[in-house]
C-alpha cells in the first residue's frame, strides 16, 4: 500500500486493517518492551506507527521517543493519541531510514514491514539495522505465513469430515481464497495490492543478513472470536498467531 493508501483508512483503521493493536497493545510485545535495561535513559522509535496506538506505552517507558511512519494523515492521528513532550513526529518510508542512521537504542515496528518487492525489504531490514546503535535491540511484529498455511489446514480438516476429498480440497481453496496466495515468496494480492507475510526461516535469514545477532522468534496470539479480517474461526483449537522477533545489532558494527 503506499502512502496515499493509508491516509484514506487513517479515519477508520480498525474497521480497515487486521492489527494485533485491535484489543490493546499484546502483553508478549509489552513483556519485550519491559526487558529493555535501563529504557528510562534510552532513544525508541515506533518505526510505522500508524495511528500512535502503541506511542503512550513507549512515552511512559523511554527518554525519547520517534514515532516515524511515511502516511501523513496516520501521523496527524498519532500526534493526537501521544502529545508527549518527549515524542516527536517523523514522515520516512521505512525503506528510507538514513537519517535516523545510529540514533536508537531500540527500534519497535508492529505489522508495518509489508512491501512485497525484495529490494525494498532488503533496503528495510538494512535500514534497521543501521539505525541502531551498536548492540541496539530490534523489537518487532510481522504477519506469518505459517499461520495461512495452519488455517487451510484447518479448513480442510473441516471440509473433510463433510464432503468426499475432491469436494473438500476444492471448497478448501475457495474458502481459503489460495489463487490470491504465492506460497513461495509470501504474499496476498487483492486487485493491484500485494501485502508481504514472513516464513519464519525467512525472518531469520533476513535479519542475519542485514547484521543483527541473537534472533529470537515468539508469537502474538490471536484468540479465536477476535477480529481476524475474512479468517475462518476454529474454537478450541490453538489460536492464528504473527511473529515476535528480538534481535541485536551487531555490537561491533
């Protein structure tokens, strides 16, 4: 989506994007932000911060605080959900972060890295990394493919226990909408729009690549009969989930 994009759902963001912010900010990425040392004395940045739903719990934990994201009309909302002294307001495509170059000691981004184009996550994960200071903590959320590939599991699952297993593999990919899916490279198209998920090896090779060390991977939960977009809902078995990664840049860069 480029920016003009998310101006227009700015206004309405709830009812527009599948946040993990839906019902408040998670408590696995709160629990990340909280293991920061010393994060009174510290540089953050909400790097995509959207509407600023996350900017009061990093005001009330950190010195300083960015809130960075590439929509004006998301920054306008932000700065009317944070008026914090020590929040300050940046328009910058995350694919663009020179400026920001060595400042942070941690960099917190929640669904916002969803180009599809590989140069540009290239140039994105890079960014991070330069962005930090030496030893600087990467804090971030990023949809998981795995968890499309879990639901078609499920419905299949499903599908099977009611009709033959040529009906239920073809219900299966309707349901699932899977010709809008490219199980290679990760991505949802929907009319001219492409949104990146993330294979959690790619995760991974990507962050190393880009300089970072002791990369860690958690989830954020989604509890069935929370808001999941067009998602099938399956009570009792283990809930959809996005990525929570931690990493370190490379202390001697």
């Amino acid at each position: 989506m480029a920016a003009r994009d998310w101006d227009r759902v700015a206004d309405d963001y709830f009812n527009e994007i599948v946040s993990p912010f839906h019902t408040g900010v998670p408590r696995p990425l709160l629990r990340a932000l909280d293991a920061v040392p010393h994060a009174d004395g510290k540089t953050v940045a909400d790097l995509g911060c959207g509407i600023g739903t996350l900017l009061p719990a990093l005001a009330a934990r950190y010195r300083r605080v960015l809130a960075v994201d590439f929509s004006p009309a998301m920054l306008a909302r932000a700065r009317a959900a944070c008026r914090a002294r020590h929040v300050t307001f940046h328009r910058a495509d995350l694919a663009e972060l020179s400026s920001f170059s060595g400042q942070l000691d941690v960099a917190v981004t929640v669904n916002a890295v969803l180009t599809p184009d590989a140069d540009r996550l290239d140039r994105v994960f890079a960014g991070l990394h330069a962005s930090l200071r030496p030893g600087g903590r990467l804090i971030g959320v990023f949809p998981a493919m795995e968890t499309i590939v879990y639901q078609g599991f499920l419905i299949h699952e499903r599908e099977r226990r009611r009709h033959d297993a040529t009906r239920a593999r073809l219900r299966t990919s309707r349901i699932l909408e899977r010709g809008k899916y490219d199980f290679v490279h990760g991505t949802y198209s929907e009319g001219p729009r492409t949104q990146k998920f993330f294979y959690a090896f790619e995760l991974q090779h990507r962050l190393r690549r880009a300089g970072f060390r002791r990369v860690r991977l958690g989830r954020v939960l989604y509890p069935w009969g929370e808001v999941l977009g067009g998602y099938e809902s399956f009570p009792g078995e283990p809930p959809m989930w996005d990525w929570l990664l931690q990493a370190q840049a490379d202390p001697g860069a």
